[in-house]
C-alpha cells in the first residue's frame, strides 16, 4: 500500500469510514500480529491481543497525528496489549511437553527419543528464559532478535529513546547469557563447531567454484586464441594464392613473338672501297 493511498484511507477512517479502516487492518494485520506473538508465544493469544490492539486504535484514531506510520502506530500498541496480556498469565504454570510423534521419531532416523525431548527440553529453557527476562527487556530483545526491527523501529514501537532500547537490548542479552551460560554451554560449543565446519565447506566450495570458473576461461581464452591464429593462416593461405593466380599468363592470351636476332652494331667509321668498272657491267 503506497503512503499516499494509506494516508487517503486514514483521513477517511478518521472521518468514521469502517470500511476505510478494515482495508488499513487487513493491509497491516500480519507485522502487527507478528509483534504480538513473538512476546505473547501463543497464536490464539496473540490473535486475541491483536484484535484488542486493533480496537483500540479504532477507538483512538483521533489521536493518531501521522508523525510515524500506521504499522508503527498499530505495532506499538499490539506490544504494549501483548505485555498486559503476559503480565497477567500466571508465572507458576509451568508448560508440559508430549512426546514426539511416532512417525516424526521415524523421519529423524537414528536420532533417539531421548534426544528429541532433550532438545524441546532446552527450547523450553529459552523460551523460559526469555519469559523471565523483565518485559521492558523482553520486548525489546525479541523486537530486535527475533523479528528483526532496527533500533530506530523498536524505539518507536515501544515509544521510547533509541538509547533505551539499546540499553534494554544489551541488558537483556546479557541476562540471557548468564541464564543458559550452564545450561547450553556444550551445546553452544557443539552448535559453533557446527557452523564452522559449515563454513570451511562453503569456502571449499566456492574455492572449487573458483578454480572451475578460472580453468573454464583459461580454455575459452586458448580456444580464442587457436580460432584467431586459423582465421590468420586461412587469410595467409588466401593471399598466396590469389597472387599466385595474378602471376599466371591469362587463358586464350597468345605468346609474344621473338624477334629476329639483331646483328651487332658496328663502331667507327664505314670504309667504302670503289673499284674502276670494266667493260661489260652494267
């Protein structure tokens, strides 16, 4: 939905346009529950507490003075709905885990029951010990590490300086760290060793990718280069006949006739010697 569409659909829901309104809640519905549920952790919740946040911007769109957007606006209130929802659950309920499926235990192959439950064991202790955390610091943990919003949107989000949240942010890692430091350290070794062996894969990859794609040019080069000298010695091999075929006297041309020798010229002067005439000549 571009701003100025969005900004039309505001004036007209501020005027008492539902149906001006609905078409804001279905184009920003899904980022605003997202934010609900990733502090609420429960899709049925997270619903309610949407629908919740939706009225009451409904009911308080008159205040809403345009100076962030409507996602925003609609985003904070959800979290804000969403913290008052946890605030209320009762801490002392502890969440029980089933057992995994039979046929999801056959599609993990070798991996043991066992192994399945001690791994949902550690995903309850994180989500436990991002349920212990203070909400201010909650929701700004998981606003920044599990939805991925900047600073600048958790801020105004949450209706806060950008310095707080950072201080949230940092203060809250920090307890997280300390919470699971005993529990998730091997893990947490086992998970480093697995993404740097992941790692050195996927240089090895590109390396080879690399070297194939050098070897493929040096060929294409090479082969360039033998196109270019046979195009040169066909041009050569051209050239020379054609001046052999300039060379060759043309058909039906006649021989040029010799000439008769030429006796040697003479030097000096030419003797005549008369002789007296007899009787009888004529």
């Amino acid at each position: 939905m571009g701003n100025d569409v969005e900004a039309a659909l505001l004036r007209r829901a501020q005027g008492g346009d539902r149906q001006a309104f609905s078409r804001l809640v279905a184009a920003h519905r899904e980022p605003v529950y997202r934010a609900a549920y990733w502090v609420l952790k429960d899709p049925e919740e997270a619903m309610d507490a949407t629908q919740e946040a939706f009225l009451r911007a409904y009911r308080h769109l008159q205040t809403f003075a345009g100076r962030s957007s409507f996602r925003t606006w609609a985003r904070r209130i959800a979290t804000n709905v969403a913290l008052d929802r946890l605030a209320r659950r009762r801490r002392e309920e502890s969440r029980t885990q089933s057992l995994p499926e039979s046929g999801e235990v056959a599609e993990r192959g070798r991996e043991s029951v066992g192994a399945a439950l001690e791994r949902e064991e550690r995903r309850e202790l994180v989500r436990a010990a991002i349920e212990e955390l203070p909400p201010a610091q909650r929701a700004a943990v998981v606003l920044r590490d599990v939805e991925g919003l900047s600073y600048q949107e958790i801020a105004e989000t949450l209706s806060i300086p950008k310095g707080t949240v950072m201080s949230r942010i940092y203060y809250g890692r920090k307890a997280l760290k300390e919470k699971l430091a005993g529990v998730l350290g091997p893990e947490a070794e086992r998970i480093r060793a697995s993404r740097a062996a992941e790692e050195r894969a996927r240089a090895a990859a590109a390396e080879q990718r690399a070297r194939l794609r050098e070897q493929a040019e040096r060929e294409a080069r090479e082969r360039a280069a033998e196109a270019a000298l046979a195009a040169e010695a066909a041009r050569e091999a051209e050239a020379a006949r054609a001046e052999g075929a300039s060379a060759e006297p043309a058909e039906g041309a006649s021989e040029p006739e010799e000439l008769p020798p030429q006796p040697p010229k003479r030097s000096g002067p030419i003797k005549i010697t008369l002789r007296p005439k007899k009787p009888g000549d004529a």
